[in-house]
C-alpha cells in the first residue's frame, strides 16, 4: 500500500504559494499535491481556521496531513492549534512552525515512504540543520 500523506503549508500572504512554485524547481509535478493557504489583510482569523478545517477534510486521504506554518503563535499557527484539537481525533496530524525551502523539500521527499510518525520524528531531527550559517560553514 502506497502512504499518501498530504501537505498544508499556512503562511501570511503568498509565502506558502511561493514555497509550492520555488519547490516545483525540485519537484515537478509532484508539487501539485502540496496544498497552500494564505492569510492576507482583512482576512478573519475565524474564516482561516474554518479554510484550514475544510482543507484537510478535502485532501486527507487517510494516512494523515503534515501542516507546516510561519511563525509561532502567528495567526495561521493560532488557526491550525484550533483545528488540529479540534480535529485530532478522526484525523492524524502533525504541524511544523517555522517552514523553510529545505525542510518543505524533505517533506515533499518522504511523504509517500514514511508513515506520519516516523516522518513527524524525521523531520524534528533533521530541522535543525536546515538554516545555517554561511560564513562559519565555509569558514568565511
């Protein structure tokens, strides 16, 4: 059996549409199945939550949603902690803060060869190394 589980990036503005068309430079066509949302002026907190809410109903095929977002405690991580509690029991669902180019990539990479909790313990561990300091790396 194939393990699709889908993924939601939820950003301020056009940083989640961004990410999806910069990883299709990667990806091709697989992007397609990366889903994006975002907030923008004049948009309600409520109304994200509920696009949230909608959206994962929609794309869940059963083996999960990994939810990435901008900011800690920024309005779409307020909107997705609500709905993941909300949701937590008849969906199976995991949320980064802080997405990036490179953990966005890693995710795409293994979201249909890992079940979601050996991709959720993954990724925590690999996170880290995702931004790095240029100067001290190449000791500049």
């Amino acid at each position: 059996r194939r393990i699709m589980i889908r993924i939601l990036v939820v950003t301020h503005g056009q940083l989640a549409q961004g990410l999806k068309e910069s990883a299709r430079m990667f990806f091709g066509d697989m992007v397609d199945d990366l889903n994006t949302i975002g907030l923008f002026p004049g948009d309600s907190p409520e109304a994200l939550q509920e696009e949230i809410e909608q959206k994962i109903e929609e794309i869940d095929e059963g083996d999960g949603v990994l939810i990435f977002v901008d900011i800690f405690a920024g309005s779409p991580f307020n909107a997705t902690a609500v709905t993941i509690d909300k949701m937590k029991t008849e969906h199976c669902l995991e949320c980064f803060t802080g997405v990036n180019m490179p953990l966005l990539m890693e995710a795409l990479s293994s979201s249909h060869t890992m079940e979601m909790k050996e991709l959720r313990d993954h990724l925590e561990e690999v996170s880290g190394s995702t931004i790095v300091n240029l100067k001290k790396a190449l000791e500049i």
